[in-house]
C-alpha cells in the first residue's frame, strides 16, 4: 500500500502538475505582448518593417527561459520536501503494557499521533 501521508510543498505533481507548469511557463505579459505584436505584423502595414520572426524568436526565448527558471525552482523545492518528510520525529507509541516515544519520520507521522519534535 502507498504511503500519502508525505508533505508535498512542490507544486508539479501528476496530471495537475503538468497543467500548472504550462500556465506557469506561459502566462506572462511579455508572451501577451509578443504574441499581440506577431498578429499586427501579421495583419497590418503599418509594421511591415519588423520581421515577422522577432515575435516569435521573443516568445520561443522567453518560453526556454521560463521553462528552465521553474524546473530549477521546482528542483529546489523537491530537495526541500524531501528533507522535511525525512526529518526524525518521535511518535508516542501507547499500548496496554507500554508507553514510549518511537522515531519516525515525517512521511510516516499519520493524522492523531502524538508527536514529540525536537528542535533543528
């Protein structure tokens, strides 16, 4: 059975993880601008002394960019959550004969366990 219980502070996860990259890489003002600067190359003659391929070598670049600048952060936070459901805790463990702390990590802490965390 898969444990679900882990932190995920990383946002590209699955299906949705997906979906929120490309509205990441994607929505921003200066792909607003270029994609409306290649439609008025495209269909007025006032700017016919712009190539038509400036818009879309601005848009291709600042695609790579964007790109490259959310999977270097979404590295960073995989690190980081990775760390955090690695940390060492300890789980009061209660039986009919026992009661002691038990270390656990934090991906293995379930909703009602008393915790004891130790600080760091």
């Amino acid at each position: 059975m898969k444990n679900t219980n882990k932190i995920f502070a990383n946002r590209y996860q699955g299906g949705f993880g997906l979906w929120y990259f490309i509205i990441d890489t994607t929505v921003h003002f200066e792909n607003v601008l270029a994609i409306v600067l290649f439609f008025l190359i495209l269909y007025s003659q006032e700017y016919n002394q712009i190539e038509i391929s400036f818009p879309i070598v601005a848009l291709s670049v600042n695609f790579g960019l964007m790109c490259m600048r959310n999977l270097t952060l979404e590295l960073r936070q995989r690190k980081v959550t990775n760390k955090i459901n690695n940390h060492q805790i300890d789980y009061l463990m209660i039986t009919r004969k026992l009661k002691r702390f038990v270390p656990i990590t934090w991906s293995d802490a379930k909703p009602g366990y008393i915790l004891r965390i130790k600080s760091g």
